[in-house]
C-alpha cells in the first residue's frame, strides 16, 4: 500500500502536516511513503505543465491512501490546496485512491468543514472517501487522545477501502 500525505497549509511544515502525518502512521502503523507540503510547490501552481507540480499530482494519484490536510480558512480549506487540487483531472484525477480528509481549525464551529467542503471536492476528483472527515482542534491536535474516537471507528473501513483499491484498480 501506497500512502501519501498532502497538507494544504500557507505555512511550510506546519501543524497541519504534522496532524496528517500522524493520521497516516495511526492508520497504517509506518510513516507515509511521500509527503507533498503544498505551500513548497511555490508559484508553480499558478500555472499549467511545471514538472515538479507534475510529479506531486502523478505521486499523490498514484497512491493507494491519501490523507488531504488543510487549516480552517475563512470557513473553508486554503486556497494554496485549492490551486494544488486544480491540478487534477475532474472525475478521474483521484480514480482508485482512498482519501481521508483532514481539517484544523479554532474551535467547534467549523467541525463539519472536511465532510462539507474537502471531501466532495475529492470525491469530484475520482477519490473514495469511505468516512467521516476528521477535524481537530488546532490548540490540542497533539493530544493522542484528539485521534482516538475517530480511529477506533474508521480505521479498520479506511484500510479495507484501500486494499481494496490498491488490489482492484492498482
């Protein structure tokens, strides 16, 4: 299995990537094979044909689990994510990848932020979103005890779902 992590934060090496990471190594028990750190592609994803965007899109699709992080912005995920995801073939771009979408913000306001903003964008993409988005609280997405309730539900279908992609369409 093939697992990749992508955070969408304005801010290299951020406490988003840190949470996606820890979300991965949670649900597979390793670290991801590739990390894409979206702000670090630069002003390459303003445009089309740059062959290091090229090389992240081709690495993330042909992954087999995905964890796709973003802050909370203005109610939503980044726009840095946004011009990342414009990258990807609509309806194919994500064919076969299990995706879990992650979000961060201030507080409970904005909880259902993964489940209504991330995940249909990734669904539109092609992807398999089998469960619940996950958002944590930015102060206390540290906290072991922030991931344990939605592990102990998702874990087991999030793997299944990737296995079964990676056996089916990989």
């Amino acid at each position: 299995m093939i697992v990749t992590v992508v955070a969408g934060n304005p801010k290299p090496a951020s406490r988003t990537l840190d949470a996606a990471r820890h979300v991965a190594e949670s649900l597979t028990g390793r670290a991801p094979d590739s990390v894409v750190d979206v702000v670090t592609l630069g002003p390459s994803l303003l445009g089309w044909g740059d062959e290091t965007v090229k090389a992240a899109v081709e690495t993330v699709s042909g992954s087999d689990l995905v964890v796709v992080a973003s802050p909370t912005y203005k109610a939503s995920y980044t726009g840095v994510l946004k011009c990342f995801l414009d990258q990807f073939a609509g309806a194919t771009g994500l064919a076969g990848v299990t995706v879990v979408p992650l979000m961060l913000g201030a507080g409970p306001a904005h909880a259902l932020a993964p489940e209504l903003l991330l995940k249909p964008i990734l669904v539109e993409l092609g992807a398999t979103a089998p469960t619940q988005g996950l958002y944590l609280n930015e102060n206390t997405y540290a906290d072991e005890g922030s991931y344990e309730k939605w592990l102990g539900q998702w874990r087991e279908i999030v793997l299944a779902t990737a296995g079964l992609s990676a056996a089916g369409q990989k």
